[in-house]
C-alpha cells in the first residue's frame, strides 16, 4: 500500500474478544476518498465503532496498514501513537466537562491541538455551528443537539486531518436530529476535511454521505458512491420500505401557480413541492422504491405528474417472496420500482424492455 494525498487506504485484520469471551475479526481493505462523507453503515455488532477505534489508534492492532491523505499512521508494527494522530472524534454522547462553559471547553480542546489555531478559523466555526449565543452557558443548560453542536466544534477547531463522527445523532430524539442535520451538511459543504461518519439510520446517509460502505459481521459487503450503492438490487442488508435511491439534480423552473420546482437531471425531470431553492441551486433526490409504478404506456389520466421512460435493467427477488425489485435506467440515473410478482407478470415484462415508470412521490432531502 503508498500513502495517497487524495484517499484514505485501510487494511485492516483485527480479532478482540468481547465481554463474554466470543472472538469477533474486522476484516476490511479499504480505499475510500480523501473528502467529502463516506458513511458507514451496517447493523449493530458490524465492526463500524472498532473500523473508527482502529482508525484513531484507541484499538492496537498487531498487524494493518492505515494512511490518510500521504500520512501513515500504522504500516505493519510502525505505528504512529495516538496523540500525534490529527483526528477530529465526536462520539454518541457529547463528553463535555459538566464544569466548563462552552467556550472553556472548546479552548480545553484547542490546547491539546499540535496546531495553533487562526482566530478567523475559530470564528468560521463557531459560526457555522450557531455558538455564539451559548459560548457562556454550561452543559446542563443545552440541548441534546446544542452539546453535540459543541462537540462537533470542539472536534473541528482542532484542524484535524480526519473526522470520526460514531453516530452523533443516536441519543438524540427526531426533533433534535432534525435540528442539528442543517449544522452537518454546511460543515460538509465548507470544510475540506474528510468525515467518516457511522451510523445505522438509512435516512442519515441518504440525506449526509457522498460515499458509503456496508460493514456485515466485521466484513465490507459492498463500497462504493450512494447512488450506486442504493441502486444495487441485491444489496446485503435489506433495507424494506426504505429501499430507494438517492440522485443529485438541478432547480430548473419555478412554478408559482402549483408551488412546485422542476428538476432536471441527466436524462429526465420531475417536479417536487417549492421549498424555496433557487434556480440552478443543485439538489439531493430520494426516490423509494415503494413509491415507484410501472406501466406499457404513457398514461396522462392519472393523478401522478411524474412519469418517465426508462429500461429496465435487472429483475431481483425481493425479501417479500410476494414482490420483485426492478432497478430501471433513465438517462445516467438509477430508479427501483418495487412491484407484486402477479404486475411483472400481467405486464410480461423482462431485462432490456422500455416502461414508464409513474413516481407517486419525490423527497428533497434538506
């Protein structure tokens, strides 16, 4: 393995023994992008905390290799110690000294940083998290979501060459979550730092990741980008009525009259509700499979006003032996219509065919 400025490279073959005495191995090669956020993903016992324990240098590992961005951390028993690893780690609970303020303990952070830390830097991230009318309040005075806006804080300011977030939002209830989302994505848009980010919540990755990775019993299933990954019909860990796609698109129209955007992307439009977006603004898409029909033909005496001709390209037995997943082709966009056996059938339809598939609803992720 060559450290790489542009990647993350993980190999990694780690066994532990748990409290009752059962070996678990972590198994991984990895080669994942040096920006942007590559989620982890898999069920509970997968391996994703250990992956982000190896990553840091808290689980000692006899034998891997790990290089961030032309850094290596551990080559073979050269191992580069905990402390001199830049890595930024927000963990479920926010971990803040119930005795400092917020601004004390984002400075208690700051002080242990190898880096002196620029003052505009500081006030670009106390910005971007919405701290500054909180700096002098104590931990038992915030929100579930305001310590963890914190703590995301506290991580960043130290200028770190990685973020490990282990599912930040997992103690926090919906309409927490739902408050600090905004906060995670403008730190994904205006910080170059790469984010591994763990989580078991489809609906977080779909709305946060740009790449994804599913851990099953301490082993990769499949890597790759969200929308390719979503689209995989035989995806190891099922995901049932959250099975879809997500796809970037761009605001292309506004109708006022219908408070409805149009929005176009490589090879089709579909119009979704107004909420507010600019023209040419680019936007995230989720389209479940669920909410996806198919017909022979153009049907306009229909309530769905959104219908596209695709083909399809793979035919897939679903977790419910009653229906099928069919993963469709329009333009350089994958879509996945799940649909009764007994519809495939009375359509007649097969691999390479030309459908219309009828979308009965289109999400923005925001």
């Amino acid at each position: 393995m060559t450290a790489d400025s542009n990647t993350i490279n993980i190999a990694i073959q780690h066994r532990l023994n748990n409290s009752r005495a059962q070996t678990f191995c972590l198994d991984v090669n990895l080669q994942l992008p040096g920006k942007g956020i590559t989620a982890i993903f898999g069920e509970s016992g997968s391996g994703k905390t250990t992956l982000l324990r190896c990553l840091a240098g808290l689980e000692k590992m006899l034998n891997g290799e790990i290089h961030v961005k032309g850094l290596v951390w551990q080559s073979g028993l050269e191992i580069k110690p905990v402390h001199e690893r830049r890595v930024g780690y927000v963990f479920q609970e926010s971990s803040l000294f119930p005795h400092l303020n917020v601004e004390q303990n984002i400075s208690y952070g700051v002080k242990r940083s190898p880096v002196m830390l620029s003052k505009p830097n500081y006030e670009k991230i106390i910005e971007l998290m919405g701290l500054y009318s909180l700096l002098e309040r104590f931990p038992e005075q915030l929100s579930g979501g305001e310590r963890q806006r914190v703590a995301i804080a506290r991580a960043l300011l130290i200028e770190p060459d990685i973020l490990l977030m282990d599912e930040p939002l997992a103690s926090l209830d919906g309409r927490r979550k739902q408050e600090i989302m905004p906060y995670l994505e403008s730190m994904h848009e205006k910080f170059d730092v790469p984010i591994i980010y763990v989580t078991h919540s489809i609906d977080e990755v779909a709305r946060l990741a740009d790449h994804l990775v599913v851990l099953q019993e301490g082993t990769v299933m499949t890597e790759g980008l969200l929308g390719e990954v979503l689209a995989n019909t035989d995806l190891p860990i099922k995901l049932g009525e959250d099975t879809g796609v997500v796809f970037e698109a761009r605001v292309a129209e506004r109708d006022d009259d219908w408070n409805l955007l149009r929005a176009e992307f490589l090879g089709g439009e579909l119009w979704v509700r107004d909420g507010g977006d600019s023209l040419d603004q680019s936007i995230r898409i989720r389209v479940l499979a669920r909410d996806v029909s198919l017909a022979l033909n153009a049907h306009t005496d229909t309530s769905i006003i959104n219908r596209l001709r695709c083909r399809i390209e793979k035919i897939h037995e679903d977790e419910d032996r009653a229906m099928l997943l069919v993963r469709l082709v329009v333009g350089e966009v994958k879509l996945l219509a799940r649909v009764s056996r007994r519809s495939a059938h009375q359509l007649a339809i097969k691999i390479g065919d030309e459908v219309w598939a009828q979308i009965k609803g289109v999400a923005i992720l925001r």
